[in-house]
C-alpha cells in the first residue's frame, strides 16, 4: 500500500469513476440509480471540497474523506446502504460509522421496494 494516493476528485477522472459507478448500479445493491450522471449533473449535486479518489485501496477513501470532513468543520458524516451490501456496510463500520436506523420500503427499484441502513459518524473532534 506504499502507492496509495488520496487526491481530490476532478472532472479528469470521471470517466474511471462513472465506470465503478455503473459497476455499482449493475449489481442492484449500491444505489437507486439506475443510471450514472454525466459530470455536470454529478458535479451541481456533491461538495466540492470532499470529494477525493483512491488510486489504491478502499478503507484509506473513507477515511481520507472522514478526515476531510473533520478538518472542514463537518462534526456528522452519514451514509445510506442497502442491506444486502454486506462490504460496504462492514466498511463503514471499520471506520467508526453506526447504524442509527433503516428506512424501509424507501425506493423501488427494478420493481422491488428497497429498504435503505442508515449510518453515521459522528466526530469526536468537533463539539
């Protein structure tokens, strides 16, 4: 993991981010989209400041943009997972998030009522 970078998220990268997006949208299980936005619409609706890719890794992301997050003054990070999506919810977990509830039948998709595990983190640094 020597070449790990975290860098901030550029229109550049795009393409390689949408390709995992769509990877994500395919599998049912990451998201109620179901179809990844171009970088326009993508760029209007997420902070510009916290927004970063992992050339390595996984858990580094995450904690890169907790860390952010933190440093910007962001005292709550919060998270929606589909249950089935085991990974991502023991992912979030490692890095100090907590269920704090599910929100059931909260979107429909492929004709199936989707229920939605809601987690945070909350920073010990700010308060």
């Amino acid at each position: 993991m020597d070449d790990l970078l975290v860098r901030p998220l550029t229109a550049a990268d795009w393409p390689a981010v949408r390709a995992i997006y769509e990877e994500g949208i395919a599998t049912g299980d990451a998201t109620f989209e179901t179809a990844a936005p171009d970088w326009a619409d993508w760029d209007r609706g997420h902070l510009a400041g916290h927004r970063l890719v992992a050339t390595v890794g996984g858990r580094a992301l995450l904690a890169a943009l907790v860390a952010g997050a933190e440093a910007g003054g962001i005292w709550t990070v919060q998270a929606g997972i589909f249950p089935e999506n085991a990974a991502s919810l023991a992912l979030h977990r490692r890095c100090g998030f907590r269920t704090v509830g599910v929100r059931e039948r909260l979107g429909r998709l492929d004709g199936r009522w989707r229920d939605v595990v809601l987690l945070e983190r909350r920073s010990p640094l700010v308060g």
